[in-house]
C-alpha cells in the first residue's frame, strides 16, 4: 500500500505537469513492452516497435527490471523539458547519487551479488557506459515513444482538462477525489495498491502530479523520499483502439458551419452541454458532431460523473490555427 500524507501547506501546493513527460514515458514503456497484459491498447504499439529496436531493450534490462526498483536517477524533473534536455540532466547525475542508486539496484536483484559489468562502472562514473546508456536511451525513445508522442500529449491533455476542472469545482480536495480509481483520497492521505508498503510524508512539499499514457494500474513515485515528490499515474483509456493513422473517410467528413463551429467550442475543454451552448446547437446535434471530431483524431473524450468531457488533440487545436501542413502525418494511435 502506498499512502501520501499532506498538510494543508501540501494541498495548497498540488499541481499538474504542463505535459507528458519523456522520460517518465520512455521507461515505463520499456515496462509495457515486456509485460502482456493489455493487448488491445498495446498489441499493435508492441509489434511497431519491436520492429524497429536493435538491441537497446538488452541493454536497457539490466538496469529497468520488468518489476520492481529502477534508478531514480532515470527519470529527472527535465524530462518536462524533451528528450534533449532531459538526457543531458540525465548525464549531470552525481557520482555519488549513482552509486547509490546502483548499489540498490544491485541489491534488489534477486539471487544477483553484484551489478553486471557495465552498469558496475556507471556505478563508479566512468565516461564510456554513460554515453552507451544514454545512447540505448535516446534510441529506444524514438522507436518506442517519438513516433506515438502525438497521441500520448492528447491524452494527457485531456487528463489534465479532467483534473482543471475539478480543481475549479473544489479546489485541491475536489482535484484529488477525481483522480482515477487506483487512488483513493481518505483526506489528508491519498491512497493505492502499491508492490510494497511505503509512507509518503510531503513536509509542506507539495506534489506534482504527472499523467502518464504507458503507467498502467500502479501508480508510481521516487524511492528516495528526499527528492521532489511526483506522482505518476495513469490517464484513462475509454475509446478502442483504431489501427494504423487516424484521419482518413473520417478527416474528410469534417466539412460545414456547424461541425467547425462544435470545434471551435471545444477550445480548452467542455462538456456536451457547453458544446451545444456555444455553438448554438441542440445537445444531440452537439455529440453527433463530437462524435464525429472524435473519430477525425481532432477530439479525445472523457467521462467525468455523470458527464463527458471533450479537449482538442494536438492535430485538433493545430487544424484550427490552420497549422496542419499538407502531408504532414495525422495523429496517430498507440
């Protein structure tokens, strides 16, 4: 179980990612490539990449078990920032933070007394497993994440539309209540499921909370409790699956006033409701057209209650700054 206790300096001080975070994304996909559950949202990313990996999963699995610990050191706050930014904070890891974070991975190791060899001289900063660590990285992230980044913003984004509109309902409690069912607000704790028992004290920290498209069931934090406290969980998966690119007989169907106009109502998020106000239409009229946005790649939608919640996608809100260069590659699906 894994419960985080706050003050109420801690609520006052509960914010959202501005966005996906890469190297969150990276590792615990490189989990979903190995496990086999969810087959029907992961199957066919699971095939794509497969296809084009050359050997950095090898490498990679000695130092991200497929359970349990993985080096916090892996996943720092630039990860915000892109893959560029985020590798390189990577490299200005500390050597001292690196042996210890190693010397726990060694130790969680079932039957292992000792690191394999190269992580044992990243251990000790050496130079040479550093750049092939952060080389089996940065490949694995554009076979397995870069080409799928489109549809894990939008995801993310309409978490965090979800998660906006619950904190201008309630504030930070109503925000915590409203995360998904893996976590369950007992205030002043937030509760999960968790592999071990941990106890999570922010200390008038605050919390960043991080929706991630690969976290699947577990919600996941840092080891070390002295970093900044993050919580990764996962976004909601509601509409199934689609094969190859969006777009299509369905792009071509997004023609005339009122769909335009459904679309520009959905600026940074409403409900069918809001929808049918702003554009003037009935509530029918407004989730038919919803509905066809939706299967364009223009729209992701949310349940919130007894409501939905529709947000722009990135090819959305780029079709309505007229920023969709001819030819460019629609959203795509994971």
């Amino acid at each position: 179980m894994l419960r985080i206790h706050f003050t109420g300096g801690d609520l006052a001080g509960v914010r959202m990612a501005a966005r996906p975070d890469v190297l969150w994304e990276t590792i615990l996909s490189f989990h979903r490539l190995r496990d086999r559950r969810g087959a029907q949202l992961y199957g066919e990313w699971r095939s794509e990449t497969r296809a084009r990996l050359n050997g950095e999963p090898r490498l990679l699995g000695a130092l991200v078990p497929a359970r349990g610990y993985f080096p916090d050191f892996l996943t720092p706050p630039e990860g915000l920032e892109g893959i560029d930014v985020a590798l390189e904070a990577v490299r200005a890891t500390p050597p001292a933070r690196l042996h210890t974070e190693l010397g726990l991975l060694a130790a969680s190791r079932p039957g292992a007394a000792s690191l394999p060899g190269w992580l044992a001289a990243l251990a000790e900063g050496r130079p040479e497993p550093f750049s092939r660590l952060l080389g089996a990285l940065r490949g694995y992230h554009r076979a397995a994440v870069e080409p799928y980044w489109r549809r894990i913003q939008a995801r993310v984004e309409a978490d965090r539309a979800v998660r906006g509109r619950a904190l201008l309902d309630g504030g930070a409690d109503e925000l915590l209540a409203s995360l998904p069912p893996v976590l369950r607000w007992r205030s002043p704790v937030l509760e999960a499921d968790y592999p071990v028992d941990r106890e999570l004290r922010l200390d008038g920290r605050g919390l960043l909370l991080q929706p991630s498209y690969f976290c699947r069931g577990t919600p996941v934090v840092y080891r070390d409790p002295d970093l900044p406290p993050v919580l990764v969980y996962p976004v909601t998966h509601t509409d199934a699956p689609v094969s190859g690119e969006a777009g299509g007989s369905s792009l071509g169907r997004l023609v005339g006033h009122t769909r335009s106009s459904v679309l520009k109502a959905i600026g940074h998020g409403g409900t069918t409701s809001e929808l049918a106000r702003r554009a003037g239409v009935s509530l029918a009229s407004a989730s038919q057209h919803a509905g066809v946005l939706r299967e364009a790649g223009l729209v992701v939608t949310l349940r919130r209650g007894s409501s939905v919640l529709h947000t722009l996608t990135p090819l959305g809100a780029a079709l309505l700054r007229g920023g969709v260069a001819e030819g460019r590659s629609p959203l795509r699906r994971v």
